[in-house]
C-alpha cells in the first residue's frame, strides 16, 4: 500500500521561493509516481526483496540524489552512494520515524521523510540500503569557501573517537563516514544538530551522542571543521 504523504510545512516555509517548492514537489510526485509503478508492476504477492528489488527501489531516489548517489546542492540531497549499510538502514528508519525530519523548519528533512515513508514493504529499506551500499562512493561537488583547515584539524581531534581519523566512519560508535560527503551538507547537518532538528527526539539514541559535539562548536569552529574534512581523502 502506497501512501502519498504530504508535507504541508514544506510550503509553509516562508524561506523558500514558491519556485523551489513547486520544483520540490513535483521531483516528490515524479519519485513516488516511479515507485507506484514498481510495485504495482510485481502484480500480486509481495516482490523478492534483495539487491535487485534495491536497485529498482533506487530509481526513486534517482531524481534528488542523483544517478550515481552523487546528491544534488539545489535540492539539499546528500552524496549517499557507497555509504555503509548499517547507516543507510538507520537513517531510513529514522526519517521513517520521524526521528529525522520531525522539526516543522527542516524543509530538507521533511522532503526526505516523506519519501521514506514510500519505501513501505517488510525488506524495502534493507534492499535499498545493500543496492546503495553497493554503489562505488563518488566525491559530492562541495560548494563552500572558506573555513580554517588548520585550526578545524585541531577541533576535529574530539571527532576522531565516532568517525574514525581518516574521518571512514566507525561503525561500533555508530559514526558514518564524513569524507567525500559535499561540505554544505555537512555544515547543515552540524547545524541541524546544534539547533536540536537532529539528536534531540528521545528515541534517537546515536544522535544523541552526535549532538553534544555540536554544540560545542560555534559557526565559525563548524566551518572550520568542515573545511579540514573536505581536506581528507
Ligand atoms: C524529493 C527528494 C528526495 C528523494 C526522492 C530521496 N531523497 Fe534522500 N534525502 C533528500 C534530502 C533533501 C536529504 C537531506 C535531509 C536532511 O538534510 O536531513 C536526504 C537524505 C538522505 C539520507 C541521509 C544521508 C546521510 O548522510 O545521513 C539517506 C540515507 C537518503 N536520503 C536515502 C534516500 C533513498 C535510499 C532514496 C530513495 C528510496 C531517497 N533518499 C530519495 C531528498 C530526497
Ligand atoms: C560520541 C561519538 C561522536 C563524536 C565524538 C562525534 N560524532 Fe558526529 N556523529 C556521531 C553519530 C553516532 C552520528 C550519526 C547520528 C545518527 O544516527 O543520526 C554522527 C553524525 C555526524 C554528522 C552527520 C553525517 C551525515 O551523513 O548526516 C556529522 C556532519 C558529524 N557527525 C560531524 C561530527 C564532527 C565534525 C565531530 C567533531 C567535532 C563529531 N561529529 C563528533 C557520533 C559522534
């Protein structure tokens, strides 16, 4: 059963341009349509779940993350190809919770929640998650200027414990990776965690441990740290 959510604060955002949120809403209805298809197209009985459904599945990502899970700075998709199952998994689960995307001015957040929602068979989000996790890693185009790599490197030493030095992620901590993911993406998200949009719902238990390092940083001491991660590889 597909459902056709709908995010009403996405169009009560007075920060977007009527523009934007037409092109936003109509990528959604292209998404879902695409998805409508898939699993009507299974015709009776419940579709095989496994890698295979997952890269079908992947078609409905396609518009905002682009083919090759590059993401998409217009529309605040991330670069998600290659990112590790078990984070891809959890994420998933928590926009399909509302554990993400739950705050009323996380328009990114919402847009993706609602297309999580779409992902609604038992074994959807896994076959998603092992297709996308499957997928060669490609370096997401940054977008930022500026920042202090030198003094980001020293506040980056508290972050090294969750994501690893070489900033690969670690995945006992629950910490994804950070390289090769854009750097305006980055920034909102330690935004996102300092203002309590991300981490705070009491079911969130990895964020949690996320949020207090943010909001030890103040914008300059984020913008900093990003551009030392943009420096990894
Ligand atoms: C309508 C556009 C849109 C579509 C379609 C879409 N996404 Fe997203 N996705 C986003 C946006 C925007 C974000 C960033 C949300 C935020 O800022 O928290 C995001 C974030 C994510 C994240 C979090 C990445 C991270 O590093 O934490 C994952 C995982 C993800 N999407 C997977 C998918 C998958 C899998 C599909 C297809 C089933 C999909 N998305 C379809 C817009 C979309
Ligand atoms: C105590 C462990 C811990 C420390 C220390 C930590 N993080 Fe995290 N971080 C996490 C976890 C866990 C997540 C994933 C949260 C979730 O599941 O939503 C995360 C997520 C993130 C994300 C979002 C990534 C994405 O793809 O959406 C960014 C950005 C980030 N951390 C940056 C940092 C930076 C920069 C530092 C150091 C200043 C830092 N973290 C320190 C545990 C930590």
């Amino acid at each position: 059963m597909i459902r056709f959510p709908d995010s009403p604060s996405v169009t009560r955002d007075p920060s977007r341009t009527p523009g934007a949120v037409r092109s936003s809403g109509a990528l959604r209805r292209a998404a879902l349509a695409a998805l409508a298809s898939l699993t009507l197209g299974a015709c009776g009985g419940e579709p095989e779940q496994g890698i295979a459904r997952g890269e079908a599945l992947f078609d409905t990502c396609v518009p905002c993350h682009g083919a090759d899970g590059a993401g998409n700075a217009a529309l605040a998709a991330p670069a998600i190809a290659g990112l590790p199952q078990w984070y891809l998994e959890a994420q998933l689960e928590n926009f399909q919770n509302a554990r993400r995307g739950g705050h009323p001015q996380d328009t990114a957040g919402i847009r993706m929640k609602s297309m999580s929602w779409a992902l609604d068979l038992e074994g959807d989000v896994q076959s998603v998650a092992e297709y996308v996790a499957s997928m060669p890693p490609v370096a997401a185009l940054n977008t930022l200027e500026g920042g202090d790599p030198a003094a980001g490197q020293a506040s980056f030493q508290t972050c090294v414990a969750c994501h690893g030095a070489d900033g690969k992620g670690n995945e006992m901590m629950h910490g994804p990776p950070l390289v090769g993911q854009a750097d305006w993406y980055l920034l909102a998200q330690l935004r996102k965690f300092k203002d309590g949009w991300r981490g705070t719902d009491p079911q969130d238990t990895w964020g949690a441990t996320m949020r207090p390092n943010a909001m030890l940083l103040d914008e300059a001491a984020m913008e900093n740290v990003v551009a030392y991660i943009r420096t990894l590889r």
